[in-house]
C-alpha cells in the first residue's frame, strides 16, 4: 500500500467526512465531542470545538486510511460492544504499519468513515469521545488475528 492509494480515496473520504456531519453534527477530531479535564465534559468551548471540527474536516488522508481498512472487514445488524471505535483507529494504524505505511487516524477521523461508509455507531457513554460500531468481530480477527 502507498500514498498513491491514499490519495486515489481522498474524494470518497471527503463525501464521508460531510456526510459523518450531517449525521452527527458534535463529530471532531477527537469523536464526539472535544477532550475537556476530567469531569468537565459538558463545558466545551465553542472556539476550541470548531477547531477541532476543522481539524477533521483537514484530515482526509486519516479518513481514507480508515475507508481503506473498512472495505476489508464487514457489518453485522448489532452494535460490536467488545470494541469502540479509539480501538478500531489503532487497528486500522497497524494495518497500513504492516503495508509498509506509517498512518496515524484520529478517532474522529474513523468515526467519520464509519458513518459515511453507511455503518450505525452509538455513542459509547455521556462524556465519553468514543462510539460503538456494528463491525464484526469475527472479521477483526480473520484481519488482525490475536488482537
């Protein structure tokens, strides 16, 4: 895998990253939501959360890395609670890191494939950046096996 690939799914990625808003308008960078100091979670200031929506908007290499991997694994009708989608942006990190590619996703960033790729996700909990996807398990281990 190469940067070419990457760039060949940036116009796909970018529909994704619109379409992730649309669906789930708090999305950033960082998931649903900013990263604020434990137990202030609902204080988010405005400056600091459009910031990092732009910065999702700019991360469209991220999303296409992680459309990249999602075309390789399958859905299934029920959310996956065994994993949430901070654990499904390493996965797809270590994927391209065995293609020879160095990759770094941001939550928000897979997040953003994931619902524009057509997958339901369901926030983890209240305060929490992280969301449930209904991706198989049995497919993350025929990809990632042991992990």
């Amino acid at each position: 895998m190469n940067q070419s690939v990457i760039e060949s799914y940036q116009w796909l990625a970018s529909k994704c990253i619109e379409i992730a808003l649309d669906k789930e308008p708090r999305l950033t960078r960082c998931g649903i939501g900013i990263q604020m100091p434990r137990g202030h979670f609902d204080i988010q200031p405005r400056d600091e959360f459009l910031e990092a929506q732009d910065q999702l908007r700019g991360s469209v290499d991220q999303v296409a890395a992680s459309v990249i991997w999602l075309e390789q694994i399958y859905s299934i009708r029920s959310l996956n609670r065994k994993r949430t989608s901070y654990s499904y942006k390493h996965l797809v990190e270590h994927y391209h890191r065995e293609q020879g590619m160095p990759c770094y996703v941001s939550n928000g960033a897979f997040i953003a494939a994931a619902l524009g790729h057509g997958l339901n996700v369901k926030h983890e909990c209240p305060g929490s950046p992280n969301v449930f996807v209904n991706i198989s398990e049995r497919a993350i281990q025929r990809l990632h096996p042991g992990r």
